[in-house]
C-alpha cells in the first residue's frame, strides 16, 4: 500500500488506544509490536451505500467485543446532550458525604476509563471522588429505569439491548425519536435531568433492597425490580391520579425517603409472588416476565398506597407547572449550548470537516456556506445557524468523519 484515503478504523479501537497510552505515557518500545487487520476497499463513493457497509463492518465482524445495538445510537441529539447535562450538574453530598460530585454519563463505550487513562494517581484519585464508580451511568442502564417508570416492565424484561433499540413498540430508543419533537426541549434540560438521575436512584434502591430482603430467596432479581417500579408509577397513576413522585426531594438528598423505601418493599414482595405464579407449571419465570400478560397479572394484584407515601406526592397542578418550566427552560437551554458547542469546536474543525466532506460527501448550498462560515476565525453564529451546524456535523460523523 502506498497510499489510502479515508482510512478509517471500523473495530479496533480500544487496542489504538491501548498502543497509544503505552507510547505516550509509558513510553514503551512498540517497534517489534504487530497488530493483525483485516483491510476493506471499499471502492464506491456513494455516502448512503458508505455508511451502511461501515455500520455492517462494525456490528458483523467482531464476536468478542460485540458492538452492541445501543453504541449505534450514541450519536443521536439526546444522547449528546445529556452527556453534556451530566458533565455540567452537580449533585447535592449525599448522607455523611463533605462533597458534591457528578453522574457520568457513558454516552460511548469506555468512556469513563478512557477519560482517566492519561492522568497521574492523585488526578484519578480526584476523578474518582468526584465522579464515583457508584455513580456511572450507562445509555442502557437510563433505559431500564426510564423504561421502568414508563410502566413497561414486559420490554425491559427482553434484555439490556432490546429494550434500548429492540424492534418492538415501547424502546427506548423509538421513544426518544416519537417525543424529540424539534429541538429535544422536553429531554434536554436541568430539570429532566435531574428527575431521570432521581429515578435511577430508585431504580439503584431497589436492587439493594432486594438482595438484602429477608424473603428474596434468589434470582430474577432484574425482573421484580422494574416490575416494582413499574407497579408503583401504576398505583400512583390508579389511585393518586394526576400526582407524581417528588423527584426534586429524592435529588436533594440523593436517596429514597423511608416512606417511599417502606412502600417500596411492600411492593416488591407482592410482585415477587405474583411473578413467581406462572400460568403454565415449570414455565420460566424469566420468560414470563416478557410477556404483556405478565404486566397484566402484576397490575391486578391489590397494594394500597401508604399515607405516608400519599403525602409526599407532588400534586396535579404542581407537576404541571414543573413541566412547563422544565420545557422551557430546555428550548433556551438547546439554543445556547448551541451556540458554545459550535464556538468551542473552533474554526480549523469546522475546515477539517468542510475540506474532509469536499473529498467524501460533498455538501452544497446553505449547508456548505455554514460550514465556510464557521471556519472563519471570529464568526459567531445565531442560535439557528448554531442548531443547523450540529446537524451538519452529526451526518458527517455518521459518514465515518473525524477530526482525529
């Protein structure tokens, strides 16, 4: 080979990486190393036929380390943002905790560890206290308890990737899309943040609660916590209609109150038993929590809900405003992130990316005169041309583009 354009490396990554922190930080010699490729020429121009063959390459040639159906998704606005959201919020200290510190949001595979592979043992240790293992949050892991609270235990219950872009009605993903709406106002802001942070919170709650109970007699420990979950957004909904759990409180001091942490086991253990009686003998539990008929079973069973619990619901007219203000807030939010996001970028990536689509995806018009525009030193960009620049940006990082 004497030359190659647009070399790209489809699977392979974490080892360029791994190659690259030992040149640089170990300062090992990697001259007797090999690395053996598999090299795809791919001969045609068309950029729809490009970004499938790249997206197959990835998702079809690696049995070790699948690509998992969630990463393909990663790139979607949402994701983006709420990446940016969890970066930027701080949490309150938790109980007996002298610090605030921060969920990670692992929009990528290995994110986290790979934000840590170039500093020294104090700056992790620094990391490590702000940003706690505990508190690391992968994209499948806002689907399940998102996906919980959203009263479909019955999708959750197919797997981590099914029910993040699984092809049945109710994923995650086809939720996102269904609800972005035009700029994603209703997802990416402070307050929705916040809240989903507080249901996973629960979510993290529930598991421990579990395993801890005196009548958890082992396994599918999984299921009984997204159907609790599921079950207590259904008893709200039933009998306290209109209200909704006070997520704010639950942010404020990073746990569960003891009436919600009472009436929650009171709801786990009945949904243990309920999922436990399958309608066929031997049938496997497992199986059964997959099914909508399941949902149905555990929807019948009669759990009350405490006084206690009762007092702590935020009311009708209190979630309705939280709502208003919460969107709200998200459109201005959505525009001025814009805007910093295209200015931090900075004007030579934006004539990497314009001289990168002159070779392999040609842009035209308006497209390609934003573009021009924003590799001009000091040009600042209306909150318009800031939202139509990211959307530029994100079809030609799905193309295969990088300014690596």
């Amino acid at each position: 080979i004497t030359s190659a354009k647009y070399l790209q490396i489809v699977n392979g990554g974490q080892t360029t990486a791994s190659l690259f922190v030992a040149l640089k930080k170990d300062k090992a010699d990697l001259s007797k190393i090999s690395v053996q490729m598999k090299l795809t020429v791919v001969k045609t121009r068309d950029s729809d036929t490009l970004g499938n063959m790249i997206q197959d390459i990835a998702k079809f040639s690696n049995k070790q380390n699948k690509v998992s159906d969630s990463d393909f998704f990663s790139n979607h606005p949402f994701h983006m943002g709420y990446e940016r959201l969890s970066r930027r919020i701080l949490a309150p200290a938790a109980a007996g905790a002298q610090f605030n510190t921060y969920w990670f949001y692992e929009r990528a595979k290995g994110q986290y560890l790979n934000e840590q592979s170039k500093m020294t043992v104090k700056q992790k240790k620094n990391y490590q206290r702000e940003h706690p293992r505990s508190q690391l949050v992968l994209k499948t892991d806002l689907a399940k308890s998102e996906n919980s609270w959203r009263m479909l235990p019955h999708i959750v219950g197919l797997g981590a990737q099914k029910n993040f872009s699984g092809d049945k009605p109710g994923t995650f993903a086809r939720y996102i899309d269904d609800e972005w709406g035009v700029d994603g106002a209703k997802f990416i802001n402070d307050t929705y943040y916040r809240d989903s942070i507080s249901r996973i919170i629960v979510f993290k709650f529930v598991e421990r609660m579990v395993s801890d109970a005196e009548w958890y007699k082992g396994g599918y420990r999984a299921q009984i916590v997204t159907y609790t979950i599921a079950k207590l957004a259904s008893m709200i909904k039933e009998f306290s209609p209109g209200n909704m759990v006070n997520f704010k409180q639950i942010w404020n001091i990073q746990s569960v109150s003891s009436a919600m942490a009472n009436q929650l086991e009171r709801v786990a253990q009945i949904v243990s038993e309920t999922i436990n009686k399958t309608p066929i003998a031997n049938m496997d539990v497992v199986e059964w929590c997959k099914k909508a008929d399941c949902w149905n079973s555990v929807q019948l069973a009669q759990i009350e809900l405490s006084t206690e619990f009762k007092k702590e619901l935020l009311g009708s007219e209190e979630k309705q405003e939280i709502m208003r203000e919460s969107i709200a807030q998200g459109r201005l939010d959505a525009k001025i992130n814009a805007v910093i996001q295209v200015i931090s970028l900075g004007d030579h990536y934006w004539k990497k990316l314009h001289d990168w689509s002159k070779q392999f995806s040609p842009l035209y018009g308006r497209d390609e005169n934003l573009v021009i525009a924003a590799s001009r030193k000091g040009w600042l960009p209306s909150d318009k041309q800031a939202k139509e620049l990211l959307r530029i940006e994100a079809e030609m990082i799905e193309l295969g583009f990088t300014s690596k």
